[in-house]
C-alpha cells in the first residue's frame, strides 16, 4: 500500500545540515545523554548530491534526504513504530532503510522481531515496503529486507526471503526475489533449500554462488552457480565458519573470511569459484582481525575494517589507504569511522567521536582542501563536556593482561577515592569503542569513574582472547571485571566502599553474578535485560531451535565451554544466589525483547523477593532488547540515574 510522505515544518528546518555547538556549561542535561542522537545512520548517495539521516530534532523522528550543494530537504518520511537500522541509496532518487519491530505473526510461538525494506521513492514522495505481497513469500521470517545486489541498471534489487510451495506455506526455503522499484512488483527467481542460507551475485547481478548449511548432519557447502550448478567448497562443522563475505570485483570469485593456520585474527582469502581453489591471504593483519568488510550493494568487496578500540582500514586501492590515514591523521584523538562514500570513492562520509567531541558527520570531498562539517550528532553537548577517555590495561588474578576504557574527569583523578561504576558490555563476544558511550559519558561528566572492562571472551582482541572465556560464565569472565575494580581500589582512584556496577545483556548477567558472587564488593547492582537462569535461558533455546540446532550447540559451548554441563549451570546462575545479595537491585527490560525473553528479569524479581532483598524491575511496555525507542532510553537512563544517585555518595564536582 502506498503511503505518502509527511513531513513537518520542524523537519525542513532540521534539514539544513548544520553543526550548532551547545552553550558551554557546568553540566549538560540528563536527556542530552540519554536521547537517542539527533542525527544518526547517515549515507551518501552515489553522485554525492544527496545526503539521508534519520532526524530526531525537536521532538519528531524521520528519515530525511537532503540536496548538499542547496541544503534543501527532498523528501522524507516518519519513523513511525518502526527501529531503523541501515539506510542504502540505490541512487540518487531511490532510498532503502531497512526496519524492524516485534511482532507476531504465522510460524512462530510468541513474538519475534520482524524487519523490512522501506523504500522511499523520492520523484514520487511515496513510501513503501518492498518485497511485502509475494504470493509464495512466507509470512512470518526475521531478517527479511536484505538486499544482495541490483540488476537491470539499478530497477531491481535481489532480496534473499523465505518462501514455500505448498498452498499452507508450510516448509519455507531461503530464495531470491527480484522486486522492481517502480511497482514493486516481485518474482522468486532463485529457489533455496531447506538447508539455503546465503545468497552472492555479480557486479551485473547476475547468481554466482549460494550458500548451505545442513543443520542434521553439520554439512557446510558452497555452491557455484556460474553454469552448471557444482560444489566449490565443502565441510563438516558443528556451527557455521565465517565463510564468504563479499565477491571480487572483477573475477568470478568470493571473498572468504578464515584464520590462517595457527593464526588469532580473521584475514580474507579468495575462492575462485570454476575451480573452488581458496588463496591467500589477500587482506589481513597479524595484530588485528578483519571486523566489518566494505562492500557495495552487489556485495562487492573493496576493502575492511579492522578491530580494535580505534577503527583502522585497509583498502585494495593504495590511494585510498592513503586517504584514509590522512583523514585519521587529521582527527587524531578520536574515533574515526568511514560510514558511505559515494561512486568511486570520491566523496567519503566519516563519523567522529569520542576523546574530544560528542560525534560529528563529516564530509572529505574528493579535491576539497577542508572537510565539511555535516551534522552535530549531539548538539547539546559541547566539546569541554567531553569527559576524557583512556585505554589501560590491567592483570587478571591468573596474570592475564585484560584491556579496558577508563572515562573519569580530571579534577576526580586529582582527588582520589571517588564513586565507581562498572559497565561490563553485553554480547559477550563484543567489545566497547572509543568513542562517545552515552551511559559512561553521563555517569563521568557527574564526577564518577566509570570503567568499561573488556574481560576475556570479548572479540576484538584476538580469537584466542574470546576463547578464552568459554565455560567462564560466572567464572574468570566475572573475576576478570572484579579484578579491575580491585585495580582502581589499589590505585587509590576509587572509593572500595561507592562501587555500583550497570550492565545490559550479558553485561546484565555480569551485573547480577556481580551482585550474587561477589556481594561486598558492589553497592548497588542495575541489569538491563540481562540474562538471570542460565538453564532457563538454554532450554528456551532449545525449543524455539530444537536441541540439535548450531545456534543451541553455539550458546552451549559458549556457557559451559567443550565439556557442557548441565548441572554446572546452577551454579552460575545468578538467580540461584538470590539469598546471597547484598545490594539492592534495579531490574529493566522491554516487554519486547526477543534476544533475552522478560521472564528472565521477572523470574529474578520473584527470587530476590522471596529472600526478601531490595530490588524493582521496571517494564518497558515497548521496548526491544537494544533500548531502540526514544522514550523507554530516557526512561532507562532517569531510572538508572536516580538509583545509583540514591545508593553512592554524590560526588564532589568543581566547574
């Protein structure tokens, strides 16, 4: 169904891109922190004429599109109940955001998160979604709205989605649509398997590869669809390898992501596809691992991003490593992050924030002698409200050296002894940037340390680092974050007695096996969907999957490492120490959040209160797992504020 765009008046203006600077002052607002950015999830078109963002100016969220050269908004549309997460041009006058919300729907016990392709036809100032009244098309799937190329000189996109034969819908296979943009009108042109899980094409858009994964006997294949169908690539594997992330641009080959051979990081090798040889490395780093892979909307690939605390790149395209360095050079300091370019690379769009900004867009036009400030990503905080943020490092009690950012105002440093909190990050198999961390930021600019421990099972730091914290939930994983507490307590930066820890995700876990495992050393403990019964977490799993599915054999040896246990899990599962807190607990979760159900938070609250503990959980009617909606994060963050307001000393703050 077409819908038209509206958009208000209060957008216009928002639309002329700008970079306002907030009043210097003694302390920025709670909700400046807590707001979802102003601007955020911005790209560029293919010419460089056009610029789209999501808008959260004066109280509306949108997605807008603005003309550079006349800062004129083009077209635009609210955001409505829906989350964006990626925008992709196709060209200049054809938008693509993909969106999701829970939902639920046909094929599925309970809710699950839905998302979809909104196109925007920027001519026409119509919205609408893409790939929605497929005949064969199965209703209910998650991740719909991938695109994996164009054909036709841009008039179609190819979208991989679930579809079935049978008039019930029932026995859905992981096909190829072909959905033109000025009807939307859609056509399966590839069929999919039970087993399908990954499609490739070429620069023509034209099918090269697809992917398999048999989850009953662990049969990975690739398979080459340049004439007659073959098997390129073939393996047994109880869950999924990297596998391919992109095809060459001139070669009818795909770009394979492994480990060399004794080797910690990810490197990328090639995989011709007429004769399934694997060569390489052809990108790689002894000291870092490949993170993300820059790559066009045929998957193309051109280049990586590396891991670690400061993003670094390295590109096939000497002159464009060279680019890149300069741009860093110039914004050394900070974290810089290439967000979208243009066509050939010569208009680049950076993201900076962090050591002495809020965040900022900026545009590097190819031949400029001066970067273009796009957009203030959070314009009520100004650059001397920046709390400083360090990279150190520390030993673990067996000696391990664990990494970690440290965000604390100088005058704290000065005085010692000062309140602490402890922001262990979810995943856990993730790790915090250096950059502007909205919940540190807040904490820090009201004069409290803030430590942001990468314990061992955090990726970024080498595929040995993560695998070391298998089977150590509850176990080195948790001492690793005691570890740095102790750290600071014997430094004499922090007070041992005003310590609270915040965690979301597994950093919920942490805080509550914080709270049930170590409870004098913690004041107060807050979990943001955290996970609370292990047991209870791995056997829903098991239903939604079955037992035998890679997901459920992932997640096992994740918690309980090579030797699963399942009587081992009863013991780190914080809701089984509940007589043992001795720290009131604040508990959040969005009623709907599907990574981490919120009966693990309300099973938590019935322990806690049954051993008559302090604790309260707040419900967020709306909300997924990742505080996606403007209003339940400023919820969250006012809670969380006042919570540990109300259990630590205030600090002493000098302006």
């Amino acid at each position: 169904m077409n819908r038209r765009i509206l958009v208000s008046a209060a957008l216009v203006a928002t639309a002329i891109l700008a970079a306002p600077t907030a009043n210097a002052q003694q302390l920025a607002p709670l909700d400046a922190y807590g707001a979802i950015p102003t601007v955020s999830l911005m790209v560029i078109s293919p010419s460089g004429k056009r610029i789209a963002y999501r808008s959260t100016a004066d109280g509306n969220d949108a997605i807008l599109v603005v003309d550079l050269e006349s800062k004129q908004l083009k077209g635009g549309f609210a955001v409505g109940e829906f989350s964006p997460r990626t925008l992709r041009f196709i060209d200049d006058d054809n938008l693509v955001a993909i969106a999701g919300r829970t939902i639920q729907a046909y094929g599925y016990r309970g809710q699950f998160d839905y998302s979809g392709a909104l196109h925007l036809d920027v001519r026409r100032q119509e919205v609408r979604n893409l790939l929605q009244m497929a005949p064969d098309l199965y209703p209910g799937q998650t991740g719909l709205g991938q695109i994996v190329g164009t054909t036709d000189n841009g008039r179609k996109v190819l979208m991989p989605a679930f579809h079935s034969d049978k008039p019930t819908l029932e026995d859905p296979r992981y096909g190829v649509y072909a959905v033109l943009l000025d009807n939307h009108r859609a056509r399966l042109v590839k069929k999919g398997s039970q087993s399908t899980i990954d499609w490739f094409v070429d620069a023509a858009g034209d099918m090269l590869a697809r992917v398999d994964f048999q989850n009953h006997n662990n049969q990975y294949r690739i398979w080459s669809l340049r004439g007659e169908r073959s098997i390129v690539y073939e393996r047994t594997t109880g869950i999924p390898p990297i596998g391919p992330l992109g095809v060459m641009s001139t070669e009818h080959a795909l770009v394979f992501g492994a480990r060399p051979r004794d080797a910690d990081v990810v490197s990328l090798y090639r995989l011709g596809l007429d004769d399934g040889e694997l060569t390489g490395p052809i990108m790689g780093r002894d000291d870092a691992g490949v993170e993300v892979v820059q790559t066009d909307l045929n998957r193309v690939v051109y280049g990586v991003q590396y891991s670690g605390f400061l993003p670094t790149y390295e590109f096939f395209d000497e002159s464009l490593n060279q680019r890149i360095e300069r741009i860093q050079d110039e914004l050394q300091g900070t974290s810089v992050t290439l967000v979208s370019w243009s066509d050939g690379f010569r208009d680049l769009v950076v993201q900076t924030s962090g050591g002495w900004n809020s965040g900022y867009y900026l545009l590097f036009a190819e031949g400029a002698k001066e970067p273009e400030i796009l957009a203030a990503i959070r314009p009520e905080i100004a650059a001397d409200q920046v709390v400083p943020t360090e990279i150190i490092s520390y030993a673990a009690r067996d000696g391990l050296d664990i990494p970690a950012l440290l965000t604390v105002r100088p005058e704290a440093v000065q005085k010692g002894n000062s309140p602490l909190i402890v922001i262990p990050h979810g995943g856990p198999e993730s790790y915090d940037r250096f950059e502007f961390d909205w919940l540190a930021q807040y904490f820090a600019s009201r004069g409290y340390v803030v430590l942001q421990p990468q314990f061992r099972g955090s990726s970024g730091f080498g595929s040995a680092f993560a695998r070391a914290g298998r089977g150590e939930w509850g176990g080195k994983m948790q001492s690793d974050i005691d570890d740095g507490v102790e750290f600071l307590v014997d430094s004499g930066l922090v007070d041992p007695e005003q310590i609270c820890i915040v965690g979301a995700s597994y950093g919920g876990y942490a805080a509550l096996a914080a709270g049930a495992f170590s409870p004098g050393l913690y004041r107060c403990v807050v979990s943001i969907a955290g996970v609370a019964d292990l047991e209870r977490m791995l056997k829903s799993d098991r239903r939604i999957y079955g037992r035998d599915h890679w997901v459920v054999r992932y997640w096992e040896r994740q918690v309980g490492g090579q030797d699963f246990d399942w009587d081992a899990l009863e013991a780190i599962s914080p809701i089984n120490g509940a007589e043992d807190f001795a720290a009131p607990v604040l508990l959040i979760h969005g009623k709907k959040d599907t990574v981490v159900p919120i009966e693990q938070s309300t099973a938590m609250l019935d322990a806690l209160r049954r051993a008559k503990k302090d604790v309260t959980l707040i419900e967020l009617e709306s909300e997924d797992h990742g505080l996606s909606y403007q209003a339940s994060r400023l919820d969250t963050l006012r809670a969380v504020a006042a919570f540990v307001e109300k259990h630590l000393q205030a600090p002493a703050l000098t302006h």
